[in-house]
C-alpha cells in the first residue's frame, strides 16, 4: 500500500537555520517534461512527428506516432506538496505538483526547501539523449531534440539565474553535435548531459576519435559534461525497468520461469514484487558509474584535454574511497610495460582529483567520516527533487546534521562553492 510521507514541509527559519548565509546549489534535480513542451512549439508540418503526452486507463505517458515513446518519469510530490512513499511515477499525470515543470513554482518550492539553485536533468525521456537516439526518422529526431533543448534554454532564462538545465546532444551526428553545443552555450546553456556507454547505440567509445570535436568543445569552453546514473540505457532497456518497477504483481503468484536461461542475470531476483525491485535496483544503480569513473582515470583523456570537468550525478560519495585506493594499487600492480606507463602522464587519483566530481544526498556515514578520502573540492550535493528517495521536505535540515563536524570552509565549498565554480553561477 503506498503511503504518504507524513513529515510537515519545514519551511526554513533564517534565525534558527544552521547554515545561515550558505546558497545550497543542489546539483542533480529533475525537469519533468511539461505536457505542452512539443506541442506549443512544433510548426503545423510536424504536429502529428512529435510526442504528444495522453492518459489512457489512468495512466500518462508519451505518444509518438500513436505507439508509447517514453514514460512521465519519477514523480513523488503530490498537488499538496507530500512525497509518497513506495511509488515510482504518480499516476495520472495530474496528480503530480506543478513545480515538476513549472519555473514559479520550482522557485517556489526551493525557497520552501532553503535551495538557492538546481542543476536539472531531463525525467521521462531519459538522462541523456538515447530515448531520441530511438526516433528512426533522423530530421524528426533533430527537431524534437532541438525543441526540447530551446525549452531547457526558456527555463534558465526565466529563473533568474537559479535553474540550470543540462542538454541532450544529438551525439549520432558528431557536427551537429558541436553546431548544437555552440548555438545552446551561446544562449548560456552550462552543461550537458551525456551517455556514459555510447558503444551500446552502435556508435565508437568516448575516447576515440569519433567524440574528439565534442570534447574539443567542452575543453575550450568550460561546459560542464555529465553522467548521471542510467544515462547509458538504451530506451527499451530503461522503459523495461520503470514497467517492471510499476506494474502491481500478486505476490502469491509466481512469475514464469524463462523458456531460455538468460546469458546476463536481471538485477533483481524475479520473484520480487514491484517495490522490492525498485529498491534493489536503485541501490545497485548509485555504484553504476564506478565503470564510467575507472576508465576516465586510467585513460589520457585529461592529458588530451586538460580543461575538460565531468560530474557524475546521483551515484552517492561513499564507495569512493575504496574506488579511488583500489586504482591506485591496481596501477601499481598491473600496469608495468613501457607502453602502458606511457600511455597517461598522471596517476589515477591525479585525474580524480583535478577533472572529477562525484555527489551525495541521503548518506550519512560518508558525510560524516569519508569527505576528506573523497576530497572537499570534488564532492556536491544533491536533492534528487522530484524522484523516489529524494530529500524532501527537508533537505537544508539533513545537510545540517550530516555536515555538523566538518568546518565552515568545508561546508560552503560542499553545499555551495565548488558548484557555483563549476557550473559558473553568480551567487
């Protein structure tokens, strides 16, 4: 049975707020797509090639050419502001809070929160652009990327410099993937989001030279590159699971048993229902990112483009340390010939430190025992707003506690400087 979070929204008291005069930027929040984002925006050439949001049997979802295309994402707050517990996506769209799309009321919700500014991604059609690497039609595709990144640009603009969208790039074209980067950096665009195992969508791995004009952008003009957790699934691969998390199972049932062994084992066991799944899953997808993080530090990446500043997003802080002390020590161990030494000029952790942002939300041990093996200028907090577990009503409150034996320096370059840096926001 789902439940309603009970606890009040603790609107923040200047007087009595531990943190007084520190501008939190929580760095990975979530734009859920507006109902009209395509629709107000396509000419009359395209209105029956652009995806059109309907509610059918109750529940929302995204349409392109009458097939569903992408779900309405992880939405937790309700229209009376309380998170529900124990849900993925609210269901219809109309029961989700107006700040999941909306700049007011985003805004406003921040100020109930005490979060000063958001840097967002995208909700429903994915964390990069592999939901519209899926649209056959290749200037269909262009076009309704290129609406939605207009729309991320309309949202920055009309915040007053306190919401941050970061765009999907059309990476399947690698000039009109700079052209793209160029035109929204231009417009003040900050980031932009990016799939961490592009090999999967049939194209070359990051490093190769395929993806050097992109990463020629991002070294010369301080655009922040992102890998949030997830952004590499394949749209089947990521509308297969939010299914699996959302569909409701009797529990004294059980499921099928495969015809063929499958060759990969599913992260969760079958015979869990919706919401053990759910939490299994999402505990395993926060450590997804260790690939991603490894190979940048054992590669020549920041040798080739030492400018060049990549965050990974939603994958928590606390395995960090073993992460960085294991590379280290395999580096010592295995990397021995001439040809590997030479290969980077810098260790592992000398990447890590220099080029690499990692950040967390709910966890408290790391934030109380781990910050200086992470290292103070790496680590950024997050909310999650308005995905399952984010930290809602509260979030101020928590970083209070969590952070209340690290020092004031630390705390602002944590909740505040090392964001505002990085993604150049004006405080």
């Amino acid at each position: 049975m789902t439940i309603v979070d009970p606890r009040p929204a603790d609107t923040v008291d200047a007087d009595t707020d531990p943190l007084q005069g520190v501008k939190i930027v929580d760095c990975d929040a979530h734009w859920t797509e507006p109902a009209d984002l395509w629709s107000s925006r396509a000419p009359e050439s395209m209105k029956d090639k652009i995806p059109v949001q309907k509610t059918v049997d109750g529940r929302t979802a995204w349409f392109l050419h009458d097939e569903v295309w992408a779900s309405t994402g992880g939405n937790t707050i309700t229209t009376d502001r309380k998170k529900v517990l124990g849900a993925h996506m609210l269901q219809p769209f109309s029961a989700v809070d107006t700040s999941a799309w909306a700049v007011k009321e985003r805004l406003e919700l921040m100020d109930d929160i005490g979060i000063h500014a958001q840097i967002l991604y995208p909700n429903g059609i994915g964390f990069s652009s592999n939901h519209l690497f899926a649209i056959e039609d290749d200037a269909e595709r262009t076009a309704i990327l290129q609406m939605y990144n207009d729309h991320l640009v309309e949202v920055q603009q009309s915040s007053n410099e306190r919401l941050f969208p970061q765009a999907v790039l059309p990476i399947w074209d690698m000039e009109l993937t700079v052209k793209e980067m160029t035109r929204l950096i231009d417009q003040g665009i900050r980031g932009f989001t990016l799939s961490d195992k592009p090999e999967l969508l049939g194209l070359p791995e990051l490093p190769e030279p395929y993806f050097d004009p992109m990463w020629d952008v991002f070294n010369e003009s301080g655009a922040v590159g992102n890998f949030h957790i997830g952004a590499g699934s394949r749209r089947e691969d990521m509308e297969a699971l939010r299914n699996s998390t959302s569909i409701e199972v009797k529990h004294d049932e059980q499921p099928p048993v495969p015809e063929v062994t499958p060759t990969v084992a599913a992260p969760t066991w079958r015979t869990f229902g919706p919401q053990r799944k759910l939490a299994v899953h999402a505990t395993q997808m926060y450590m997804s990112n260790v690939r991603i993080i490894v190979n940048l530090c054992n590669s020549n990446l920041f040798d080739r483009y030492p400018n060049v500043k990549l965050v990974s997003a939603e994958s928590g802080i606390g395995w960090v340390p073993f992460i960085l002390e294991a590379m280290e020590y395999q580096y010592d161990e295995m990397i021995t010939q001439p040809s590997e030494t030479s290969f980077a000029k810098r260790r592992p952790v000398e990447y890590f430190r220099d080029h690499l942002y990692v950040m967390f939300w709910f966890e408290q041990i790391a934030a109380l025992k781990n910050l200086e093996d992470v290292g103070i200028n790496n680590v950024l907090v997050e909310t999650d707003v308005p995905h399952p577990t984010c930290l809602f009503p509260t979030p101020r409150h928590h970083f209070a506690r969590v952070l209340r034996n690290v020092d004031d320096h630390a705390k602002q370059r944590i909740l505040q400087d090392n964001a505002a840096e990085l993604y150049r926001i004006d405080l």
